[in-house]
C-alpha cells in the first residue's frame, strides 16, 4: 500500500490541443504515483476534450474530467477547480486536499510532484499548527514552442528578487508563478473563493499564505515553462533601467498613470475586506498605502507605491 499522500494536480485548459499531450504525458510520468488530475475544461473549441477523454479512458484512476463548463477566464477556472476539490475530497480519495496547479502547454519535471511535497510536510511537520496555510513554489526553465531553452532560471530570467519574498513586497509584486505552486488544504480554505478583484488565482493564494502562514521556495527548476503566443502571462526578459538616476528623480519622471498598480491597489483593497478581522496593524497600513495607487496621478501613485513597500 502507498503510505505517500494523495494529492490533486489541478489543471485548467482552454484550446490546448497543440502542446497538452506533452503536459499530460510528463504528469503521467512523476514519481510522486499517489495523485488525481483534477482537469476543468473552460469552454474549449478545439480537440482538447477529445484528447482529455482519451487520456482518462487509458488511465481512468488518475484523471477526473469537469467538462461542459462555461468560459470563466483562467483565474476563475482555477478557482473553481479548487473549490471543487475541497467540496469532493471523498470522492476522488483524498484524505487532505493537496492541490498543485497546473497549465495546459508546460512540462514537468519527472520528480516535481516529489521534490514539493516533501518540502510540504518537512513544513507542516514542523508547525504546532496543524491548521496553518502554507504554499511551496519553485524555479522554472523558460523554453520555448519547440521545448529549446531560452532561460534555465526564471527568476534570473526575470530578475526577481526572493529575498524580498514578506507580505509588503507580494502586495506589490507576485513571486509566485502558479503552474510551481503546490497548496495545502488550510490554504485553499481560506483562499477561496478567489474573488473577481484578485490579479491571478496564485497572486492571491501566495498573499494569504504570506499573510497568515508560510511560503517556501524550492530552488530547482522543476518544470518547462513554455513560451508562446498563447500564453495568458509570459514570461520576459528583465532589463535594468536608470541605473544612474537616483529612486527620488525616478519617482518623479514617470508621470503616467500605471495601469498595472491600478489592478494592484483594487487586489490590496479586495484583500483587506476579506481580512480585515484577521490582519495585523502593520499589514493594513500596509494595504491601505497599497490601495492608495488606486490614484489617477502618476506621481501620486507612485509615492503610495513606496510607502506600501515599507509595511
């Protein structure tokens, strides 16, 4: 008998057909073999849900389809995967709700599913609460449409600074790329639902583990992040900029509104709604400079921007 966890890989797909063979097959192939992929087709119009069939009807103990659902966008597809697994965990064997995301064109390294959950319960085992959220992600090779690598790191690739990995810097800035993630059940339940004013679905889980438990990194590029025309978010090359321009002049160069910290500042007002009760004074100062770049003037904006990074 296998003593491993079960655990979900949920799986959103939307016309996938050209690469999900690939993703499939390196699921098929963990070495983690205590899982169910927990697919929730959002509205495909091209073969994927005949691929998804045929790939259940091979292995109909690891694949549970969600079919004839209607088109949510990838966040709340991902969202409803979750709350789904929460609401049937008897149904597709899991004692505790594991759960780790996953896209439809990426390949996973062989031991990924391994490599996270041993450092999922190195964590919780070391936690006095059982009930404590917690989420491990990892680095990823940026490939692209024909698997070649273009990034090994894509932290490096994007310059990302896991360093700064506290609660103001996630408010500001996800680290989290969801098709790394792996959540526990605590996690999920307090996550969800992802409201419609959260950025992306790994955003706000990687905010609330921030907030209220533990995020663990695992320095390894776990799968092949691939690049391509239809990815919902890419990834891109990080390039210093005004590196001789001192923070004050860069503060006040850049006049324009920033569309981007707009949806950051109505994510941070949705977050401190949700848990206004449950959050320290330090993290809604934090919030409330945060959702201050809701502001129309650029300047303004980006003074509240510095200020949320301080909390």
């Amino acid at each position: 008998m296998d003593t491993k966890p079960k655990l979900a890989i949920v799986l959103s797909t939307y016309n996938g057909e050209q690469y999900l063979a690939e993703q499939l097959d390196s699921l098929l192939a963990q070495s983690w073999p205590n899982f169910v992929i927990v697919v929730r087709d959002d509205g495909s119009k091209d073969s994927t849900v005949d691929m998804l069939q045929a790939y259940a009807g091979k292995s109909p103990e690891k694949f549970h389809l969600l079919l004839d659902q209607e088109n949510q966008g990838a966040s709340a597809s991902f969202s409803s995967a979750m709350e789904y697994v929460l609401n049937n965990k008897e149904q597709l064997g899991l004692e505790k709700a594991y759960m780790l995301f996953c896209d439809q064109d990426d390949i996973w390294v062989f031991d990924k599913v391994y490599q996270e959950m041993q450092a999922m319960l190195t964590l919780e085992q070391a936690s006095p609460d059982e009930s404590i959220p917690v989420l491990v992600h990892s680095d990823l090779t940026v490939v692209s449409e024909n698997n070649s690598v273009i990034a090994a790191s894509f932290i490096d690739y994007q310059g990302l600074l896991l360093v700064r990995n506290s609660f103001a810097n996630l408010v500001i800035s996800n680290l989290v790329t969801g098709c790394t993630a792996l959540i526990n059940e605590p996690l999920a339940q307090m996550s969800g639902p992802v409201p419609e004013g959260a950025i992306m679905h790994d955003w706000w889980l990687a905010l609330v583990a921030s907030a209220f438990g533990k995020v663990k990194f695992v320095n390894k590029p776990l799968l092949n992040y691939r690049q391509h025309d239809n990815n919902t978010i890419g990834a891109q090359e990080f390039v210093k900029k005004d590196v001789l321009m001192n923070p004050l002049s860069r503060l006040f160069r850049k006049r324009a509104v920033d569309k981007h910290l707009l949806q950051v500042a109505d994510q941070a007002i949705e977050f401190s709604k949700r848990f206004d009760k449950q959050l320290s004074l330090k993290q809604k100062i934090g919030l409330w400079f945060a959702g201050g770049m809701k502001s129309h003037n650029g300047i303004v904006q980006r003074i509240y921007y510095r200020f949320a990074l301080l909390f």
